[in-house]
C-alpha cells in the first residue's frame, strides 16, 4: 500500500480539512468578540499562531491514532480488519459540511448585513430649513461620504490616527472629478454615533457610504473599511488589511482604488493612479495626523498646540508639502479665534510656510487658499489668481471653495460669491459656517429674510456658538425682530465671557437698527475707552462704522487709520463700507480709501456693483 493511499485510509487529509475550515470559523467568532471589547493585536495573534501550530499536531494524530468504538487507540493496535476509519471519515465529511456552512453564513452576513442601529434618533439638526435646498445637487456625479473610521485601539490616544486617515482617505477621494465627496466638517458630525446609513445618506445627500476601523498596536495596523450604497444598504465593497505601520500609505491607495473600482460602473470609469506619498518619514507623519486632528477641533488652544506639531514634523522632513500647507492654513485662521496671533503676525508665518509648500509641490491647493485667505500685502490681481490656483487644483473642497466664496463677497461679485458658497453647501451640508457665511453675502443685498433663514440654520446646526448665531442674531435684527434678537442676544451675555466684542456688536446693531442714538453712544463709548486702553478686546471697523453713523467720518477716520495700520481683516468686509462715496463726499475721508490696496478694492468694487445701495449704512434722519 503506497504511503498516498495510507495517508487517505487514516482520514489525515480529511482531519486536516476540517481542522482548517472549523479553525477558521471559530478565528471568525473571536476576532468578532476582540474587536468589541477592544482587546489588542497580540491577543488575535496569539490565537491564530496556535491555530498553525495546532495544524500539524493534528495530522500527527490522525496518522498515528485512530477511533475506534472503544475511544482513542493507537493505529498500530487496531486490526485492520475490524477498522472503523471509513465511518470516521463519514463523520468528518459532515463536519466539514457543516462548518463550510458556518463559513458561508458568515461571509453573506459581513457581506449584506450592516448591523445599525436604527431605534437612534439623528443627533445633527437637519439642514432643510435653509432657503436652497440640495436634494438634487451634483445629480451627476456619484457622491460618497467617508465617515470617522472607529478606533479600535486599546489606547483612546490613537483617536488622531483613526481620525487622520479617514481623513486622508477623504482627501484622495476628492481629488476624483467624476465624485462628490461629502467634506469633513459634515461627514464627521456623526462620529460616535450608531446611526442607520440611510439617514445619514440623506443628511449628507450621498448615495453612498465609506466606513471602517482602525486598531494601531506598536508598529501593527489592521484597518477594516466597507464601502455601503445607501438606498439599498448593500456593500459594494469590503476588505481588511494587517500590516505594519509602515505600509500606511499602500493601505490608502489601495483602499481609494478599490473604492473607485467598485464605482466603475456607476461612474462609467475608474481612476487608477495613485498620488505620491507625502512623506517617507512615518514620524512626521503621525505629527502631521496629530496636528490635523487638533486644528480640526478649532479653538486657540488646540491650534496653537497643532502648530507646533507642525512644525516638528516639517523638521523632520523639510519637504513634506502637506505639514507645510497645514501650518499655512492653521495660521491663516489663528487670528480668528484668538489674540495670540495678530494677522500680521499670522501672515509672516502663512507666507513662510505656503511658500515651502508650493515649493515641495506645486499642485497644493491648500497652500495657494491660505496664502490668498490671509495676505494683507499683495494687489488683488495677485490675490485672485492664488484663488483661482486654488480652485483648479481643488474644486470639490469645501474649504478652499468657502475661502473663495470670501473673497469674491469682498471684491463685490456677489453672484459668484452666492454661487461658490451654494457649493460650499452641497460639498458640506452640516457645516455651519456655510449657512453663516451665505447669510452674510445675502444681507449687504437687502436679502434680509432669505439671510434670516440661512441664519437659523447655522445656528441650528452649533447651538452654543456665539460666532454662527451671528447670523441669526443680526437677521432678527434687520426683519425687525427685536424681541427674539434681545432673548437670543441675553442667552449668550449670560453664557460667554469670551466673546465681548460680538456681543458688543449685536447690542450696537440693535439700538442702530432701532435708531436709539443714546444707548448706542453707550456701547461705543465703551468700546473706544477699551480700545484707549490698549485691551483691544473689540476691533476697530465696526467701531468705526458707529462713530461715523454717530458723529461724522473725521471721528471714524482716527480709528479707521488705526485698522489698516495693523491690517485689521474686517476692514475690508464689503458690509460695513463698501464705496467710500456712498457714505460722504468728505475730502478726507475719500483720501484714506485712495491708499494702497484699499483704492484698488474700491475700483474692483465699483466695478462689479450691480445695485444702489449695499451694506449697512443708512442716512441718519
């Protein structure tokens, strides 16, 4: 008998079969309970290296034991005429049957089952209250979200990590012209929420949905993703990757190319190249991720801290385009949330650090957007064909498309103004900041309620923010709403110490609106001995634009001069003075808008005027 056939009549290959198929089913059931207790790597390792030692351990038993009626015997004891191994291997053939048939009901449930939680009510307030609805924006292209990628880590410290490359995931997707990536600020409103992917498909009005998770052990990863189509909850697309750390980059790539191959034939093509890597260095990489996930936080504290990460990982790769442009954008937002950072300030280190972008690649959008945002020095020809860079390179972000948006209020088109921030919408439909700034675009026009409705929306969707109540405050203000105005106004005097300045402003808005000279001498009275003082808790615009109102454009002038001295922002906001000659035809006050940049805005501006009166101004009776 040849030693195949004996292998054969022992059931060893049959033992092996079944030890492998119910080895792996039960791999299965234990990685399922690992992941939701959060257990780290090493635990599945162990597991699955026993399973391969088990392997041989096994087929040495099968050759040298065999069962018999009377239990386990060794093979050389039993009689070959009274061996029971035909019906043994009957048995193992119905083992093998039925766990092939655990298997099979495993990888159709990972397959079509999504496992949501559907008894949770939505935890974002729905943006269908604003006045343009999106329901069938970007009808044409495919549209994805790219939701939070659970941290399965064992360390709640590696929620940057998961964070970050879903957000590098969402980045690499953007880039294909032939999809609608829902942005971050949206697609992010839903982490730690178990929500059912078809209500989040309708709040981001996406067709489909990218999810995953990340458990990052020493140098390991294992990152699971699985690309959902929201109507009918099927997966187009699943996988799952261990490898190490390293090879964090592949994972991306290869993640982003099976997602648009599963879309193919939606899309009618597929994109199949891959962008080069930002960096060889893994440590500067992880700072990077650090610093994204910080400044996405916003608030001073948390950018301040993201600076520095990203400037030690520019030091530990110089030409790591990204950490550059990061250090550029999260400077060119400083100022606006704090006063640590002056914009001059900002834009010393905006221009340092755009320029190394650009330098190391010049296809980095968000460095030309920062360096546009920001820049208090050069012509706004200049200015504006940064915007344009920026918009080629990247037409589908949503940030650089509201920055754009920004400028093109400032200079006065307020059509393309309105039109890029609709985009911003559709691209970001639960961020706030888009509504707020849409409103202000539609106020200076005398859209007052259609400015009104966006308001509430933004304040809808961040409740406790006193800067996208602005919008809802002043747009009570302008209907006449004086009442609901004051309520809202009390409601965050009571609830911010931080934010004096806009409240000041709400207050001032008000009793100008109302036409109550004394109580806003008041107002401004306080914060001109503020601004004398040297606290600059308030800016000097919109206190100037009061005194003008009050007491005539010499008393403005002195503290106009002072704003553009240190290039206050707001200066140039097309809100508050938006032609010179609509406010007075004083020969000094026309003088201090033919300086520099400023006669060049209002020649722009006088340009692209398309109606008699914008902004707040009003003759004083």
């Amino acid at each position: 008998m040849s030693f195949f056939t004996e292998l054969k009549r022992r059931n060893v290959f049959r033992m092996g079969i079944a030890y492998v198929v119910v080895a792996w089913v039960l791999l299965q059931a234990i990685d399922f309970g690992l992941d939701i207790i959060s257990a780290p790597n090493w635990v599945m390792q162990v597991f699955f290296l026993a399973g391969v030692v088990g392997l041989p351990l096994v087929l040495i038993f099968a050759w040298i034991f065999e069962m018999t009626p009377e239990g386990i015997k060794f093979e050389s004891q039993v009689d070959r005429n009274q061996s029971v191994t035909h019906n043994t291997g009957h048995k193992l053939d119905r083992t093998i049957i039925t766990f092939l048939a655990f298997a099979v009901v495993l990888l159709l449930a990972e397959r079509f089952m999504t496992g949501e939680d559907t008894s949770s009510p939505p935890a974002v307030v729905s943006v269908e209250e604003a006045t343009v609805t999106n329901d069938q924006a970007g009808n044409s292209l495919r549209s994805v979200a790219v939701l939070p990628f659970v941290n399965m880590s064992s360390d709640p410290e590696q929620e940057y990590f998961s964070d970050g490359l879903s957000e590098e995931l969402l980045n690499r997707l953007a880039q294909n012209n032939q999809l609608r990536v829902a942005a971050r600020t949206s697609s992010f409103q839903f982490k730690g929420q178990n929500l059912d992917i078809s209500d989040i498909g309708r709040q981001l009005k996406v067709d489909h949905v990218l999810e995953g998770s990340v458990r990052k052990s020493s140098n390991r990863l294992r990152v699971t993703a699985q690309l959902i189509q929201v109507d009918s909850g099927y997966h187009l697309w699943s996988d799952t990757y261990e490898r190490e750390i390293n090879d964090i980059f592949a994972i991306q790539d290869d993640i982003a190319l099976a997602i648009t191959s599963a879309l193919e034939a939606e899309l009618g093509t597929a994109t199949t190249s891959t962008e080069a890597h930002p960096t060889d260095n893994l440590e500067a990489y992880q700072l990077y991720l650090r610093a994204r996930y910080l400044l996405a936080k916003r608030g001073e504290a948390n950018m301040l801290r993201a600076n520095e990460l990203f400037e030690q990982a520019v030091k530990l790769d110089p030409t790591f385009s990204k950490a550059w442009s990061g250090l550029a954008y999260n400077y060119s937002l400083l100022p606006s949330y704090g006063t640590t950072v002056s914009t001059q300030q900002a834009w010393a280190q905006v221009k340092v650090a755009g320029d190394n972008a650009i330098r190391f690649d010049h296809a980095n959008a968000e460095a030309y957007a920062a360096m546009a945002r920001i820049n208090p020095h050069d012509d706004f020809k200049t200015i504006s064909s940064m915007f344009d860079k920026a918009y080629e390179l990247a037409p589908n972000n949503a940030d650089v498309v509201n920055f754009y948006a920004d400028f093109m209020a400032i200079i006065g088109d307020f059509k393309a103004a309105e039109r890029l921030e609709q985009k911003a919408i559709e691209l970001d439909p639960l961020a706030a900041v888009h509504y707020s700034d849409m409103a202000f675009v539609l106020f200076p026009l005398g859209r007052l309620e259609e400015g009104l409705n966006f308001g509430r929306t933004s304040a809808g969707l961040e409740p406790d923010s006193v800067t996208r109540a602005d919008p809802l405050v002043i747009g009570l203000i302008v209907n006449g709403q004086y009442d609901e105005a004051i309520k809202t106004i009390r409601h965050f005097e009571q609830q911010s110490v931080s934010e004096i300045d806009t409240i000041s402003w709400w207050w001032c808005m008000l009793y100008y609106h109302q036409g109550n000279e004394q109580k806003l001498r008041e107002k401004v009275a306080e914060r001109i001995q503020n601004l004398d003082s040297g606290s600059n808790d308030y800016n000097y615009t919109q206190t100037a634009f009061f005194t003008s109102w009050l007491d005539g454009t010499d008393a403005a002038l002195i503290l106009l001069e002072k704003a553009n001295e240190i290039n206050e922002f707001i200066l140039i906001w097309p809100e508050y003075f938006f032609l010179p000659e609509d406010i007075s035809d004083d020969p000094d006050w026309l003088a201090f808008w033919q300086q520099p940049r400023l006669a060049e805005l209002m020649d722009i501006r006088r340009r692209n005027k398309t109606q008699d009166h914008i902004g707040w101004w009003k003759e004083r009776k």
